[in-house]
C-alpha cells in the first residue's frame, strides 16, 4: 500500500481536524482531563482539540497522505533553521487505516522534508501512555531524551 505524500490545502483543515481529532481520541491526554475535571471553561475535548488546530494550522508545515485520492493520514510540524531542528506536532492516521504503516510512512516523509529544509534533527513528544506510537519512534532511530510530567490542577 503506497501512501502518495503532499501538502495539505486549506480547504482540507476541516476534514483534517476531525481525522486527528479522531485518531487521537484514544491517546489524549485532554480527554483524561475531562474525565477529571470536567469540562473546561464548557469546552470538551473535541472542541478544544479544535480551536487548538485552527489556530495552530496556518503555522505548520501540513503533509497529508492520500490512499487512491483520499487523504488517510497527516503529520505538522515546524522546522527551526537556528537549530536544524524539525519538530513534529501531529502524526496521525485515520482510525479505519491504522495498522498498516501509514504512520510510519508519514514520519519518513516528515523526516524527508524537514531534511530538505536543512533540518539535522527531529524532535516529537509521545505520552507514555501511547506504546503503538512509542514502539513507532524506538523503531525509526529515536532515542528517548527525557520523561516529563503534565500536572494540571482547577484554580480554586
């Protein structure tokens, strides 16, 4: 299965956000949040993933991967040049196309494009939670860097 690389087109956010949004539904970490906490400021999960992307959109770099024409996966990121550092901030796959390598398809051909920016390096942040994307950079050459914890709290 030969996934066929592109930028994203704008016109394509809308559908692109519901495929993250979905694809990350079983790994988020705001979703745990809300199973906390509850809703934040009446926001779910879903519509903060949202805002969040919309906002973060037009300062990504946005490949998607099509199957026969429809788009099944995406990676964002930025790249740094004072640096040579690309960070990757999304790598998702469509729920229905997962388990077939078109993740790690996605994370090659963000890697081939942050090094035809200059890029040396590559950085992503995984939860420990996540073992399938885990497994994924262990297996492509990443090296852990570092554990963090995110603390969150409602101000009282």
């Amino acid at each position: 299965m030969s996934l066929h690389l592109r930028p994203a087109d704008p016109a394509e956010y809308d559908h692109l956000k519901e495929m993250i949004i979905d694809a990350f539904e079983p790994i988020t970490w705001q979703k745990t949040a809300d199973e906390r906490f509850g809703l934040m400021n009446g926001l779910d999960w879903r519509e903060r993933w949202r805002l969040q992307l919309e906002k973060s959109f037009d300062a990504r770099i946005i490949l998607v991967g099509e199957l026969e024409g429809v788009v099944v996966a995406c990676a964002t990121g930025v790249c740094d040049e004072a640096t040579a550092m690309g960070f990757i901030d999304i790598l998702a796959v469509a729920s229905q196309h997962q388990g077939k390598g078109l993740g790690r398809s996605m994370l090659r051909g963000m890697l081939r494009h942050f090094k035809a920016m200059g890029a040396v390096y590559a950085h992503l942040d995984c939860l420990t939670t996540n073992e399938v994307g885990n497994r994924l950079y262990a297996s492509e050459g990443f090296e852990e860097g570092m554990r963090t914890i995110r603390w969150i709290r409602k101000i009282p």
